[in-house]
C-alpha cells in the first residue's frame, strides 16, 4: 500500500497552490491598476482646484488605501473630520463644504462611480496623509527606518555650523548694522559639506548594540541633513543674555562679574527653555492641527536637495524641485544687487513722497521711513516684503487678519496724533524711541547716578517725563490687550485640543509619580532586607514608564514614529530642573545683582501660564509674540529702582518661551521627517550645551578686545546701537524710572487695556460660539421687517468671527513703531497670489514650488546681504545718482534740513505737565 505524501510535498497540490496563488497575485494586480486608473481618470477631469481632487502626487501615496474603504465606512470618517476640525482656522470652509458635499451622495451630473471613487480618495488623503495640502507638500506618509540619522558626519557638521553661526551672529551683535548668518545660509552651506564627506569619508567604524556606527554610511542622507539643520537652528540665534552681560560690563561697569556667574547665566537661559519644550509635545507637535507654518519652507528645500521625484508635468511646469530652487536662488541673489545696494529706491518705493519732497502730511501718511507706509506699491524689495509678514510661509488667512490689525492700529495712531492725544503731536509719529519735553532724544544720563542704573530723583523733576510716539503708544496699549485677550480666548477656543493634551500630561504625571513613590518604597525595603540586587533593579524600573507620550493620538506620522524609543517626560524637566538650580546659585551667590530669589519663581509661574496659548497660537499660526513687555512691567512695578534685577529676570522672560518655541519648532521639524526622537534630544542639548560657552567666549572677547566697544564713534561700528545699547535704555526706563511713573503719571489710560482685552475675547467667543443659535432665534421670533436690518447691522458681521482670530488682528496693532504698512502691503499681495488662490486652485503646483521659493529667495537675499557687505559696504563703496539720492531727500526719509518733523512745534519750550515726580 502505498503512503500519500503530504499536501505540501504533493507535487499535483503544489502545482494548484502555486497556479492559486498567481491567479490571486493577478487578481489583486487587475484591481489595483483598474483603481488606479478610475481615480487617475478622475483626477484628469476634475483637476486640483477648490472642487477637484487632491494633487495625483498626494493620492499616490494612499492609493492602497482607497482600494479597501469602504463608502458607509468614508463617510463616518469624514463626519468625524468634520467635527474634530470644526474650530481648526487651517482647515478652510472651502474643504468643509467639499466634505459635506461628498457626505451627501452624487453631486448634480455625477456617476455613482465617479461619487465613490471620489469620496474614497478624498477619505484616503485626508485620513492616511494629512487634511492640510501644506503639510503633504514637505512630507509623506511613510518611513524608511534604515536611512541613516545620527551619524558621526551628521552630528559633526550639525554641530560644527551651529558653533560657526553662533560665534558669527554674536560677534557682530554689537555692530550696527549687524551681520547675520541666518539658518537658511548655513542649510545651504551644509549641503555641499554633507556631500563632500560622503566622498572623503572612509568606511570605518564598528558595530554597537547590532548597529554599525561609521564615518561613512554611504551618501548623505535626508536625516542626516535635517539632524544637523536642527542642531544648527539652536545655535543659529545669538544667546540673548549677551545682552544682559555686556550691558552689566560695558554700561554698568559691574566688576563682580565671574566667569561662573555669565556661564550659569547663560546656560539657565539657554537650557530652561529646552527643558519647557518637552512639556509642550503633547500641545503643539502631535495634534494635527498644530501645522507650525514657520518651519515648512526648511522642510521643502531639504527634501528637494536630497528626496528623490519623479518627472512631472503640473499646470505646464516639469521643472524638478532641486533645479527650481537653484534656479529662483540665483535670480534672487543678482536682482537683490538692486535694491541692496544699487538702486534702493526700489526697497523703499516711497513714490508718492518723492513728488512733494517737502509736504509734511504726504510724506507722513505715506512714506516708509519716517511715515506710516499708506502706499499702495510699496517696495520691490523681497526683503523688505518678507521680513516681517512671511507671505509664502503665513497662511493666509492669518496674513489678511493681521493686516487688517496693522490698518486699524495705523488710522488709530492717525486719529491720536492729529488730535494730539497726550502731546504726540510735538514727536515724530512713528517712532519707537523715548523723548523729553522738548521733543529731544530722551537723555538717560541726566537722570541716573554716574556708573550706575540708579535714578536721580532731584535730576529726574529738573529734566523731564519720558514720552512715547503715538505709534509707541498703540503698540503698548496693544501689547498690553494682547497677553490676556490670547491667554482667555485660546482656552475657550481650543479647549478641546488643549483638554485631550491636558488629560494625558496629567495620566503621565499620576503614573509617573506613582511609580517614583512606589519604587522608592520598594527599593528602600529590599535594602533594608540586604538584596541590593532587587534594590537597584526597583530603582530601574522607576524609569520604566507604562504610558507613552503619543497615548490619545490617532494620526498617521505620529503612528509612523511610534516605532522609535520615545523621550520621556523626565528627560526634559531633568534640564529644566539643572537650569533652575543655576539660576538660584546665581540669585545667591551673587548679591550684587540685588535680586530676590522670588523673582525667578514669578518668572517661571509667568511662562507657565502663558507658555501654551502663546505656543499654540504659534504652531496654527506661525507668529506669536515674546513675554518681555509683561516681564518688564510687572517687574517695574514691583522691584522700583532695580535696572539690574529687571535684566535679569527679563532675560527668563523673555527666553523660557522664546527657546521653547524655538526647541518646539524644532521638534516638529524632525516629526515630519521622522527622525528618531532621542537623536533629536541628543543634537539639541549638545548644541545648545557647546553653543552656551561659544557665547560666552565671544562677548568676552567683545567687551575686553574690541577697542572702545559701544561707543557711538567706534570705528569699525561696533556701536552696539541696536542691542546692549537699546537693552540699557530699557532697563533704566523700565528698572530705574519704572513704569508706575510713565503709565500711572504720563499714560494712565494704557493700563485699562489689559482689562479690554480680557473682555474683548470673552465677547468675540461668545460672539463666534452663540451668534448663529442668537441669529435663528432672532430670525424665528422677530418680524422679517425688524429683523432684515438687524441681520445686516449685527447678525451677519458677528458670523464673520467665527473664522477670525483675535490675537492675529490684535497682533497687527504690535507691528508699528519703527514698522509700518509699507512693509505688509507687498506681503498681501503675494500671500493673495500663492497661499489663496494658488493653493486654492493651482494646488499641484503650490505643493511642489510654493515653500521652495520661499526658501530660495529668503536665502539668496541673506547670502548676498552677507557678499554686499563685505564687498562694499565694510569699506565703504558709495555711489551715488537719483536712484540711491532720493531716498533721503524727503521729509519721510529724513535726509532734508530744516524739514518739519512733527506736526506741531513747541520751538524753545516744552510740553506736558508742570510737574512729575
């Protein structure tokens, strides 16, 4: 009898296993190219505009997707979306309605076919890629976990340029104008050096943990670039406590300065604000809606330096991104010759003023000096258009709310100087200075003691008050709404993504503390019963933690870096907690510096109230505003008479959440790349750690080397006119003269603006959230006679707020004094052109070009300032014939003598009260 063999060894079976198999393979090929092709011939006839489908880039990355959804199953998802972005200013009512639209079935003349393959590319795009087309034009939705990260070149470049940037930005900090190597300069830079070890480089190294570690892993990586881009943005901005230490040197003449003492100073400073930016993960990087526009143009130039593409043809464009970029680069680099240095007219198009030179309204209300920039063709000067407004980075609606704050503030400072609300009409209108009674330059020496910060109270009543513009004054009466219209208005707004954000810190922080208490106790009684083993093996596993920090995030690129070792919590407040030891040795041991120990609590209670809904607005936004106003007012207040102590903890203020956002930013940035989150920790702290003792050696040979430092006159314009300088002034107006004698004397209206913020942002949510349930009502009940002209008065402008952000109008008021319009007009223009109707309709294209040119002229103009200054303007090369002649020879470009320079003139006398003390 014989024996049947098994199925597996049957070589009948296998033969019909194997044809099974094929057949199924082919099958599930046919369908894949018959979905493919459907939705390809979907997106041929409907396009990329407002009503057609995402970009067949973005659909391609999802396609396996769309094949396996279901239309019951699509349709739930899009309610969820609906409903969790209901609130979201970055997801547009263009993309709602389309939604709604695809809930409801067949649009008019539309298949069931074309329906359902619509709506499941649609569900597929935004739910396994991104509802935002920004987000997927810097990222996709999937890893390559073996592209190599943190290499030793990486590490080595990332922090050789962070060094170089850092020791650049600080050493010209004290000349004016300063000389800056921006992070975009030093990206471009690193590219070629990245690429050039990748040939230098030889293989060698040695395998840790079952990883080989090499100098050479092969060609240099897009990780590898975006690590050391990170690493290079924390030491790209000069320390800001340079300030601190040379304005004590140089002005106060402090010789109980230490190197101890800056070095503590400066690494609190710099590292505080690292430790903070761990406590924000769960607010800022892994909710969707947290795009964080600022850091979107470095993304899409690294992809195109080092991310392959394929060939495409979008709207008549088959340009690929590396030659694009390389391209507007070097157009940008020679035209900005023009307005540079050539012709600079172009940069400060003030036309209208050049007709009537000497007419002092014109040339105030329009001009870009020393006017307020009502111009409609103001500058053709990309700089100048971008500086400030960020047009191809800011969203647009943020853009357009913004400028219509600057446009309000502006007509408010009109009305204030024309009608000479506290005698703003005897200063120039727009100017962010501080002046005395005779419309002079406010001479701080006349009122403080020689050598110190102290005020001299008899020199004080004999000089004069300190006055504002009316430009100042707006800007501080806006400032001073801003901080609590953001502070309510955010948390009533975004309660829900800040309460999930909120719920999980609080189980991370239960757990954790349970598990210290827990594994102290337990470690602590094995101890006692002599197993040191079991004792430190307790110890461990209080490390151990059982929550994650992505808990309660359900989106695909935080799933995508789920597969890597996350950083815990403890890890960062371990920084937080080394910085805030530093600063009480340094309250300590230094009394000199005449600081009480409270402040640096204050300081830090200050920046945790207010650290979310700043870095918030931040992160939807790409624009927020800094704590040094709050910090030094209250400061004022509270220590009268104490300049130094006010640098201090202004310099806490202001960094905590500066270095936050920054760190954040950061961080965000290695999330959409999916770099692993401990090398993103790793290059962060080195960098700022090295880059911390770079600043410190840099203003010590600053103060000590450079021949008469911060004097007006020094030769090689090391005048310091625009940092310690102006860092001085402030803490002597704000420390020594304090703000109880400006705000409660001069300006005592200023202080109920904190209380109309604080209203304002209770009636704009209530406005945003109850104005339509109070318009039905109002609709059902009243009288269609009655209420026709209430809908038009009252109803229909209160809908308009609810897609309109209060602490972006209220932001605009904040940009005047030295800033005017002109520098905003031009940005709304091209934000109109490419982040609204571009993006709207062209939005193949937008994703592809749109952040690259961003990036390419922003870094061409900073790579040709850095050539023109040293080329021509270092010795100084003039020129001169109407181009560059005109622009000073007007009122607004104060170049005229004997000009007018306010509306009224008070001649030998002065202005203001009698008396002041």
């Amino acid at each position: 009898m014989s024996e049947r063999k098994p199925y597996n060894n049957d070589p009948i079976g296998d033969e019909a296993h194997h044809t099974t198999a094929v057949d199924e393979k082919a099958e599930i090929a046919r369908h894949h190219a018959a979905v493919d092709a459907e939705v390809h011939q979907l997106a041929e006839k409907r396009g990329d505009g407002a009503d057609g489908l995402a970009p067949m880039d973005d659909i391609e990355q999802v396609i396996t997707k769309i094949e396996v959804l279901g239309v019951e199953e699509c349709r739930q998802i899009l309610i969820e979306m609906l409903e969790y972005h209901k609130y979201d200013y970055n997801f547009s009512e263009t993309t709602r309605a389309h939604f709604q639209n695809l809930i409801n079935g067949p649009a008019e003349g539309q298949t069931p076919e074309e329906w359902e393959t619509e709506l499941k590319t649609e569900t597929a795009v935004n739910k396994f890629f991104s509802p935002y087309p920004e987000v997927r034009a810097i990222t996709n939705p999937t890893d390559d976990e073996t592209m190599p990260c943190e290499t030793p070149r990486a590490v080595f470049l990332g922090l050789a340029w962070a060094v170089i940037s850092q020791f650049t930005n600080s050493l010209f900090n004290s000349r004016y104008p300063q000389i800056t190597l921006s992070s975009a300069v030093a990206q471009i830079l690193l590219y070629p050096c990245g690429i050039l070890f990748q040939y230098i480089l030889p293989d060698w190294g040695f395998t840790w943990g079952g990883s080989r570690i090499t100098l050479n892993p092969g060609p240099w990586s897009y990780k590898e670039q975006m690590l050391a881009t990170i690493m290079i943005n924390v030491g790209s901005t000069s320390a800001y406590c340079f300030w601190n230490i040379q304005t004590q040197t140089i002005y106060y003449g402090d010789k109980w300065l230490t190197p101890a003492y800056s070095i503590l100073l400066l690494l609190a400073t710099q590292m505080m604000g690292l430790g903070f930016s761990g406590l924000l993960r769960r607010f800022v990087i892994y909710p969707v809606e947290a795009i964080w526009p600022s850091v979107l143009p470095t993304l899409a130039l690294n992809r195109a330096l080092l991310v392959p593409e394929k060939r495409e043809t979008l709207h008549g464009w088959s340009m690929s991104r590396y030659k694009f970029f390389f391209l507007v680069f070097a157009v940008t680099f020679v035209y900005f010759w023009l307005p540079g240095y050539l012709f600079p007219a172009l940069s400060t198009f003030a036309w209208m003023t050049w007709i009537a030179p000497r007419n002092f309204n014109l040339n105030i209300i329009t001009g870009s000096q020393a006017g307020l920039g009502f111009n409609p063709i103001p500058s053709f000067d990309w700089n100048y258009i971008s500086v400030y407004s960020q047009p191809l980075v800011y969203p647009f609606f943020v853009t357009i709310q913004q400028y219509i704050g600057t446009l309000i503030g502006g007509i408010c400072i009109i009305a204030l100087y024309w009608s000479n609300v506290q005698w703003t009409a005897y200063l120039p209108i727009n100017d962010s200075g501080i002046f005395d009674n005779t419309g002079a330059r406010y001479n701080i020496s006349r009122v403080v003691i020689p050598g110190t910060g102290t005020l001299n109270q008899t020199a004080y009543e004999e000089y004069s008050p300190a006055f504002y513009s009316a430009g100042n004054l707006v800007l501080y009466g806006a400032f001073f709404a801003f901080y609590p219209l953001t502070f309510v208005f955010i948390f009533l707004d975004a309660w829900r993504p800040l309460w999930r954000a909120t719920k999980s810190m609080g189980n991370s922080i239960r757990e954790v503390t349970t598990r210290t208490f827990s594994g102290i106790g337990k470690s602590v009684g094995a101890l006692a019963d002599g197993r040191i083993r079991d004792s430190g093996r307790h110890l461990y596993g209080i490390s151990q933690s059982e929550t994650s920090i992505y808990d309660g995030f359900d989106n695909p690129l935080t799933n995508l870096v789920r597969k890597y070792p996350e950083v815990p919590d403890w890890w960062f407040l371990i920084i937080a907690l080394i910085a805030f030891i530093f600063s009480i040795i340094i309250l300590t041991q230094w009394p000199q510096l005449d600081t009480p120990v409270w402040t640096i609590f204050f300081v830090i209670g200050l920046n945790l109230v207010f650290l979310i809904p700043m870095s918030y607005l931040y992160a939807i936004s790409g624009t927020t505003e800094g704590l040094n106003v709050v910090t030094e007012l209250i400061v004022g207040y509270a220590l009268p008479g104490h300049p130094e102590a006010l640098m201090f903890v202004k310099a806490f203020g202001y960094n905590i959440n500066g270095q936050a956002d920054n760190y954040i930013s950061d961080q965000k940035m290695g999330y959409y790349s999916k770099l692993p989150p401990r090398a993103m920790y790793r290059g962060q702290v080195l960098s700022a750690f090295v880059c911390s003792f770079i600043a410190y050696a840099v203003v010590q040979f600053a103060d000590t080397k450079i021949p008469n430092i911060c004097d007006p006159n020094q030769e090689s314009k090391f005048t310091c006119a625009n940092g310690s300088r102006v860092y001085f002034s402030s803490s002597v107006v704000w420390g020594a003269i304090g703000p109880a004698r400006i705000f409660s004397q001069i300006y005592p209206t200023l202080k109920y603006c904190f209380l109309l913020g604080f209203l304002l942002a209770l009636a704009w949510w209530t406005g945003k959230r109850f104005g339509s349930n109070i318009r039905n009502a109002a609709k059902n009940t009243l009288p269609a006679a009655i209420y026709a002209p209430l809908n038009m008065v009252i109803f229909k402008p209160l809908s308009w707020l609810k897609n309109i952000h209060p602490s972006l109008v209220m932001n605009g008021f904040i940009f005047w004094a030295p800033n005017n319009l002109s520098y905003f007009t031009g940005g709304l223009y091209v934000s109109a052109a490419f982040m609204y109707y571009l993006r709207r309709y062209k939005t193949a294209w937008w994703e592809k070009y749109n952040y690259l040119l961003s990036a390419a002229m922003t870094g061409a103009v900073a790579f040709c300032g850095i050539i023109i200054f040293f080329a021509v303007q270092y010795h100084p090369k003039d020129i001169h014939w109407w181009g560059t002649d005109i622009v000073a020879n007007t009122i607004d470009g104060r170049g005229l003598d004997d000009a007018q320079s306010s509306l009224l003139n008070i001649g030998n006398g002065t202005f203001g009260p009698s008396k002041w003390n």
